[in-house]
C-alpha cells in the first residue's frame, strides 16, 4: 500500500487527502483477500499507465530515427542482406549460371541476383522462402520438388540455402550443399515449373600434421599450434591413464599430432574430425597412440606394438557431483520399505550429458521397468555398465553401437521409479551388481596375427616413420 498513496500525492494533494479521507472506512470492510486483490489492482494501474507513458515517448522518436527505402525492390533486397551469411556475388550474367550448377534457370531474364540465408532452428524450408519474401505458391512448389529427391524433414538448424531472383524481384530458384557433399537445387523452366537436380558432391579426406612444444599446457601449447578442440579432447582420451595432463607435463617437452578431416569441395567440413595419431614426450619416455578399427569394428588407440592401455571404468561419470543416494541396502524413498540399492544416484539437472563410463558396446536401449529410460555397455566378458533414469539418448546410437570412453550415450532425466532428476549408475561384473566407487581396470587387448598385420599397415599409412619394435622392453 506504501506505493499507490505516495504516487498520488505527487500527481496531486487533493486527490491525496480524498483517498484517505476513505482510506479507513473502505479498509476495515475489506477481507484479508479483498485487500490482497486491491494492491494487486494498484500495480496493475501503474505499470499500465507507465507503459502508456513510454509508447507515447518511444513511438514519435522511433519514427524519425528510421528511413524507409522509396523502391519496394530495394526495400525487399535491403531486408534480405541484413540476414545474409555468407558472401555471394551480387549479380551474374545468366549464361554464366547456366554454366555452372544452376541448368533450369528461365532464360528470359538477364541478370540473377542471389542471396544466401540460414536456416534458423524449428524452422522449414517452406518458412525460409516466405522469410525471403517468396510468393507461398512459389514456396510450397519449390520445397515440393525438392522433397522428391531429399527428406526435407531431416535438414538441419544452419543450413546455408542460396536462393536466386531476377531483375523483377521475381524467385527463379535455390540450391544446397547438403551435410552429406551432395548438392541440390530446383528451378524454374520456361513453363514456370520447378525441377529439381541432385549432384553428388566429392569429399575430399585430409590428413594434417601439427606439432609444438609445450610452455604452460598441453591444451594452450596444442591451439596454439592450431589442433582443434575436439582433437584435444581425443587425445586426453587416447592417453588416459597413463599420463596426467595436469601434473606429468612440463615444459619444452614435444608432441605431434595427425588427424583427419572430411571436406567438400567448397571447403564445408562434414563430421567430425578424427584423431589418428599422437605422440607426447614427458619425463623422458614418449608415448605414441594410433588410433585403429579392427575386423569386427571395434575402435581404438593401440601403442606401436598393437596394444590399447588398460582402462578404468569411470567411479562418476558426472563429475565430483554430490551423491544422493549409494551403493547398498536403503528405504526406498517411493516404495517406502527397505530395498538393495544395486548401484549410485547422481543427482543433476535435466538434459546433462552422460558419458559413457568406458570403451564398450552397447547391449541395451531402452525402457526397463523402474529404470525408466535405460543404456547397458558392455566392455567386456567381465564388466558392463548401466545407465538409468535417462531424459533422452543420443539418437546417433543403436543397440550394437561401439562407444568410445566420454562419448555421451543420453541426458539426465526422471523416467521411471524416480523422484527427481538423476542418473542411477551401475557397474556390473559377472552378471552381479558391484560398488560404482571401487576400482576397475579392464585389461590392455593386443592385437595378433592378421589383425596385427592389418595394425602394421595402416600405421603406416598414418605415420611414414612407423616401425614395429622387434622386441618389447
């Protein structure tokens, strides 16, 4: 009540001394309700005569601030480049186009000027092309004869859409590089119909090599050198266990690293990069990791003798994050009597990332019961993994998918028998659930006969100076 009386005596004193000349009389009839609802009306009005006050103020001003384009093309085209993202010729001769990618372009025009925009999240192809001021009939048929040679459905948040207009301001067409290298355009013939193209595109795979010295940190010294972020993070993984990034490395000591990337030919990365080798000196010993697919597809990074390092499986996969409920007998806080727990509860917000504790492959995706949303990784003969409560999973993963060790396999959630969101983690050995926050070390797998051959070669290929040691030290 403090506001409302002080805002009126400002505004004026007579209207002032009539409100609480009524003030107590009207406030003693009131209910403890009514008078909440009449405080709650109070702000109401102010905050409306306030916003009546600033669109009064605003709008004027506003008004003179902006220029209006006299010509409606310019108007149209002026619109359009405030939303372009990449550069695009301004205007080309149509028998240039014609030359090129673009084959059905009516040729009754003379010059085409194009416009590349983005695709925006939650938004059709259909929407893009009403955003750019296409005509809706123009729309729906360009997207229509699209749909016949790709799944409109799956396009992605980003996507780059050249869209191209004539002199007129009138829609001639569009083309696309897809995720996949392939190109694809539709376009208007003499008849005023669209035709769609489909062009499959090259991907070039590149293999680059950098290397550096280390100063402060492996991970400056790496972008410094210009190693992507993604590369670092594989490299930790590939060397996990075995060297300490924080502590075993000190400075002036070596690395090199090859990875590969997937380009098109107009330089769009497609994937993701892939680690194929790295070598880090440290406390005089080097270690060297390639990474390797066997027969059976199974992935990962193999010293120069086939061998991967021994592995633990991780105690948190969610980080030093508090633990809400442990490994053991307990009350269960939904069936409300006392129950085995077989595994631990890592409270976390909805959709955090879930790694995978450790190289594996995964047996299981699915509802399970209580579990709610649920993933089992199996490592091997002896230990798997279980993940459970889940939001959602990673939907590039299958039953039978390999995951790597920090690969996330789903998102935190409340499926289930759960009261809040929370990932219920569980390490299984033979058949039995055991303690999450003991030790495990799945043990070092080597590589022998053909498989090792295989190793040998494709090393090679990696890395010119590769030569197997004839014995082991």
């Amino acid at each position: 009540m403090f506001l409302f009386p002080r805002f009126l005596k400002k505004l004026h004193p007579l209207i002032h001394r009539t409100y609480l000349f009524f003030k107590p009389a009207y406030w003693r009839l009131r209910t403890p309700a009514q008078k909440k609802f009449d405080i709650k009306l109070q702000y109401i009005f102010i905050g409306c005569f306030i916003g009546v006050l600033l669109t009064a103020l605003i709008i004027p001003a506003a008004h003179h601030l902006i220029s209006y384009p006299t010509d409606e093309t310019q108007a149209h085209f002026s619109d359009l480049m405030t939303e372009e993202v990449l550069p695009s010729k301004t205007v080309f001769d149509i028998k240039e186009a014609q030359n090129s990618d673009n084959l059905l372009l009516n040729d009754t025009k003379a010059k085409i000027i194009p416009i590349t925009l983005q695709l925006n999240k939650n938004e059709t192809l259909s929407g893009l092309l009403t955003r750019a001021h296409v005509s809706i009939a123009d729309a729906l048929q360009a997207s229509e004869s699209l749909n016949l040679i790709v799944d409109l459905r799956k396009l992605r948040p980003g996507q780059l859409c050249e869209l191209f207009f004539d002199e007129d301001n009138t829609f001639q067409g569009l083309k696309m590089e897809m995720h996949t290298g392939d190109v694809i355009s539709t376009f208007k013939n003499k008849s005023g119909d669209f035709i769609p193209q489909s062009k499959e595109g090259k991907i070039e795979t590149q293999q680059i090599m950098l290397d550096g010295i280390i100063q402060t940190s492996f991970a400056a010294a790496a972008k410094e050198a210009g190693v992507p972020n993604i590369i670092i993070q594989q490299v930790t993984r590939a060397l996990d266990g075995e060297i300490n990034f924080r502590t075993d490395l000190k400075a002036g000591e070596p690395f090199k690293i090859i990875y590969e990337k997937k380009t098109t030919e107009t330089g769009k990365e497609i994937g993701t990069s892939q680690l194929l080798y790295v070598s880090l000196t440290t406390n005089k010993n080097t270690y060297q990791r390639y990474y390797f697919v066997d027969g059976l597809g199974v992935q990962g990074f193999y010293n120069e003798y086939g061998e991967s390092a021994p592995q633990t499986i991780m105690k948190r996969p969610l980080g030093r994050g508090r633990i809400s409920s442990g490994f053991g007998t307990r009350i269960h806080p939904i069936l409300g009597y006392q129950i085995h727990h077989d595994g631990i509860d890592f409270p976390a917000p909805t959709g955090t990332p879930i790694p995978a504790a450790a190289d594996g492959v995964i047996v299981r995706l699915g509802r399970n019961g209580g579990y709610g949303k649920y993933i089992k990784i199996k490592h091997n003969n002896t230990y798997s993994t279980a993940y459970g409560h889940m939001n959602a999973y990673n939907k590039e993963l299958r039953v039978g998918s390999y995951v790597k060790r920090g690969e996330t396999i789903g998102y935190v959630g409340s499926t289930g028998r759960s009261t809040g969101p929370h990932l219920h983690f569980e390490v299984i050995k033979n058949n039995k659930q055991v303690n999450p926050l003991k030790t495990y070390t799945l043990p070092k797998r080597t590589l022998k006969n053909r498989t090792l051959e295989a190793f040998k070669k494709r090393a090679l290929e990696i890395n010119p100076d590769y030569v197997y040691p004839q014995t082991i030290n």
